[in-house]
C-alpha cells in the first residue's frame, strides 16, 4: 500500500494506491442425477488495484484531532480451476477437471474519527467506519472451456453495507 503523505501545519493529507493480492478456495457438493454427490473444489489467484485518500486536521493542538479517510473498492478477477470428485464415468465426457474463473469485488470503506487529549498522558478516541458490501449480490463460477454451458454456478449471498463504531482510550503512566 505505497502512500504518499503532506503536512501544511495542521492539516495532513495522505494518498496512495492499493495492491491486493488474493487466493480463493471455494468448495462445493454436487446434486448429480440418479441420487449421486460429488464435489468440486475451485483454486484461484487474482490481483486487484484500488486507491486510498485520507486527511486528519489537529483543531486545537495536542488537544483535538479528526480524521477522514476513503478506501476504494478493489475488483479481483480470478482465475485458476477446478478439481472434481466423485463423478460417473457417464458424466466425465462434461465434469471433469478444467480452468474456472470468478469475480469478487471488496467494498470501499469511509471512516471518520476524533481523538480528544484532555490531559497530556490522556487520549480518547472515537471512530466510525463504513464497508459498502451492499452491491455484493452473488459468488459466480463460470467454466470458460464447459462446451455444454452447464457447470457455471451462482450463489447469492445479499450482503448488506454495515457500519460499526469504537470507542477507545490510551493512557501513559510515568
């Protein structure tokens, strides 16, 4: 997360760029005909970018301070395959081993904090922060080399974007 930062006297202002590497494990049973189960297993690898910005304003100096600071959404695009198991023989012309892809996207976080130093050792902090997961709809798996168009899944997951809150002190002792 390479960032670069500036001061002009009470204000800072930061900004960088975000590299995300990332693996999926993502495993499964299958509901094939006549009764039978097997399973598949997807392993991939993907690379996403995002970017970061953030300012924090010291109000009263060595007495209040707040902060805000953005963390853009990062898209991984995943590719890798897939392994199954358990498959008849009458279905191994179609299920069998091959490439996978899938597609993730993460949120971007908004956060807002204030810190309050009402004596020198004293610091009380004070922060909100905002993950964006409501456009997280599905986990799909798509088989790009399936020639009968049948493997490719989706699962909802409806996330929903959530907020929490801290609140938290730092105390020196001397």
């Amino acid at each position: 997360n390479p960032t670069l930062a500036y001061r002009l006297g009470p204000v800072r202002i930061g900004a960088g760029v975000q590299i995300e590497p990332a693996t999926v494990d993502l495993k499964r049973d299958l509901a094939l005909p006549n009764g039978v189960f097997g399973s598949t297993e997807m392993g991939a690898n993907a690379f996403g970018i995002g970017a970061n910005v953030g300012v924090q304003v010291e109000a009263v100096k060595n007495v209040l301070s707040f902060g805000l600071a953005y963390r853009s959404t990062v898209v991984l695009n995943f590719e890798g395959n897939a392994h199954f198991e358990g498959i008849p023989d009458a279905l191994a012309g179609t299920i069998h081993d091959q490439a996978a892809t899938s597609r993730i996207v993460l949120p971007d976080t908004l956060t807002f904090g204030v810190a309050v130093r009402p004596i020198p050792q004293l610091v009380i902090d004070l922060d909100g922060v905002y993950y964006g997961w409501d456009y997280f709809r599905s986990i799909d798996i798509h088989f790009p080399n399936d020639a009968s168009g049948s493997l490719s899944t989706s699962q909802a997951k409806r996330w929903s974007s959530t907020a929490n809150v801290h609140l938290g002190a730092e105390l020196t002792l001397q």
